[in-house]
C-alpha cells in the first residue's frame, strides 16, 4: 500500500470523525435550546460551529472541546488530502 493511499485512508477516518463531531455540535445547540434548522445543514456547518464556541465561550471562557474537534478533524482531512493529491502527482 502507498503512501498516498494510507492518507487517503486517512482522510477518509477524519471526515468521519468531523461528520460525528458535528452532529454532537448539533445536538449540544439542540440542548441549550439553539434552533438548528436540518434543511441546509451542510452550509451552515462552520455557522453552528461557531455558534457553539461562542456559547460555550461564554459559559467557561473558552470554546468547548467539540469545537477543537471540529477544526482538528476537517484541517487535517484537507491537509492530508492535499499531501495524498501531491505525491500522486509527484510519482506520475
């Protein structure tokens, strides 16, 4: 197995872990009692997001650990997609 192919694994792994740490984001502004309207879910992904660093900011001063979270788990998606796309490149 490539290199290129153990980070598109990777990939993979890390949308996953961003899809469930969204919906417990959801579900945490579902609980506060934040509308979270369905409908364009995807769109407004980084707008909930935000919301949620923002409340919890509020509570204990600094964003909750979902937040952390999410930034982890998408930046590293894309960094390690960038990197797959780039040593394919390198090889062909």
């Amino acid at each position: 197995m490539s290199i290129a192919s153990v980070l598109l694994v990777l990939v993979l792994a890390c949308v996953a872990w961003g899809v469930v740490v969204s919906i417990m984001i959801f579900a945490s502004l579902r609980r506060r009692g934040e509308k979270v309207g369905f409908l364009f879910l995807r769109f407004m992904l980084p707008f909930y997001a935000h919301r949620y660093a923002e409340i919890t900011r509020g509570e204990s001063g600094k964003p909750g650990p979902l937040f952390l979270h999410f930034l982890l788990a998408f930046n590293l998606a894309l960094a390690c997609a960038i990197l797959a796309v780039v040593l394919r490149w390198l090889r062909a």
